[in-house]
C-alpha cells in the first residue's frame, strides 16, 4: 500500500541538488481525514512531486490524536517554495481549494511551517524563533504576499552564536519590513479616503454648477420676457399719446373755428 508503515515516521525529504549545506524545513498542518488516506505537501519543487502529489517524498505522519499532521524536508537556501497540502486516499485526492498556493520565500535558516488545511488566517502571526538559550525572540505580523497563506514560521538556529547574530538580524529586517508595510497600507489606504472625499466635494460642486446654470438660464429667460412686455407696454403707451395728442389738435381746431364764428357774429351785431 502506497500508506504502509514505512510512512508513519518518514525521514527528512531531500532535494536531489546536494551542492552545498541544506535547510531543514518542518510542516505542521492541523486537518481531519478519513480512515486509509495521508497528508502530502506538493509543489512546484520536485522534491514535493512538481504539482504531482503522488510523486512527493513530503509524506506527514500523524500525531497521536490523528489531527496534526507533521513532516520535514531539506531543501537548497534561498529556496522558494510554492505549494499546498493534499489528502491522498486509495483512489482519490483531496486538494486546499479553497485558497491560493501557499509560499515559503526564501528559505535561509531550519523553519517550521505550521497551517491548518484549506483554510487562511488561523495563525495570525510570523514568529522567528531561536534555541538558543538567551536569545531574544520576536514577534512580528504575518505576510500574505499574492499567492501565498497565513501561516507561522518558526525559524530554528544552531547553538553556533555567530548563526543566532545572523537570524536575530534576519527577524528585525523582516519585523522592519512588516512595520514599513503597515504604514505604507495605513498611508494608501488614507489616501483612498482623501481621494475620495475630493471626489465627492468635486461632484458636489458640479452639482451647485449646474443648478447655478438652470436659475441663470430661467432668470434669462425670465429677464427676456419682461423685457418683452415693457417695450410692449412703453409702445402702447407711446400709441396713446399720439392718439392723444390728434384728439388735442382736433379739439384746438375746432375751438379756433368756433372764435372765428364768436369773432364774426360780434361784428354782424355791431354793425
């Protein structure tokens, strides 16, 4: 069987490029499976079976309780490793669909990676350990670079002083990093607030435009019409007055004809 007892308890996994010293990486992933199948890691390193689950050496062992499930590989430093937990039965697999590939970059120093299948965000925290005693241990928050999950890694040095130097340097520049990250996320996302309040002032402002242009085009419309309507009244008015004004000389004429009439009957009478 693919799942005898020779995988209960695996050795390290070792990848087939042995040039110089490796790096030891552990998994702990916590998942439920079903009677007769087995927890792999697969990726795009050959080592864990190039995206072949079938073909990984990466196979877990089970704790006593049967819901963590743990396994170790050697890999080349400065390895990054894409890749995803699969349960493999008989004649079936059963992939972490529900998130995106999970991501170790790059692997300098022994680490462990501990997850929970198909699932993000149950470990909320990126620790870089030492064993060393005495050395300081720091804790920063957890990257999820595109493709990659929540997860904590524990990164694990030799008694050797001068390797702890190097991996307690390694934590404060990713500690650095994440504390530049959260700014750089608190300043983007301030600027989206600020855009968008400049957005929603320039649209409340084109809005007062153009109702400004409605009341000026009524009060131009309005202004037309009564324009209209004095220079029809004034051209009334000035229709009157001329009517007026011929009634008055009619009325002058006829009141110099009517003197002239008086004029010649006084004479009559005087003669």
């Amino acid at each position: 069987s693919r799942f005898g007892p020779s995988h209960l308890n695996p050795p390290p996994a070792t990848s087939a490029m042995t040039a110089g010293p490796l790096v030891s990486v552990e998994f702990d992933v916590a998942c439920t499976v079903e009677q007769g199948e087995q927890v792999v890691v697969t990726g795009g390193d050959p080592l864990i079976g190039s995206w072949t689950p079938e073909k990984s050496k990466v196979v877990l062992r089970p704790d006593a309780s049967g819901s963590r499930w743990t396994g170790a590989a050697n890999l080349e430093p400065e390895t990054t490793l894409l890749f995803k937990f699969v349960v493999l039965g008989e004649n079936s697999s059963r992939w972490e669909e529900e998130i995106e590939n999970r991501k170790l970059s790059p692997v300098r120093a022994p680490v462990r990676y501990c997850a929970t299948f198909n699932q993000v965000g149950k470990v909320d925290q990126l620790q870089l350990r030492s064993r060393s005693r005495g050395a300081p241990r720091v804790t920063v928050p957890t990257v999820t670079a595109a493709g990659a999950v929540e997860g904590e890694v524990a990164a694990r040095a030799p008694e050797d002083n001068g390797f702890n130097a190097e991996v307690d340097r390694d934590a404060q520049a990713v500690s650095q990093a994440m504390k530049k990250r959260a700014q750089l996320q608190q300043a983007l996302a301030s600027g989206d607030a600020g855009v968008k309040k400049v957005d929603e002032e320039a649209a409340r402002a084109l809005a007062l435009e153009r109702g400004a242009r409605e009341q000026l085009a009524a009060h131009g419309t309005n202004l037309r019409s009564l324009t209209a309507e004095i220079e029809a009244a004034a051209a009334a008015r000035s229709d009157r007055a001329a009517e007026q004004r011929a009634a008055a000389k009619c009325l002058e004429e006829e009141l110099l004809a009517v003197s002239k009439a008086a004029a010649a009957a006084r004479r009559r009478i005087d003669a």
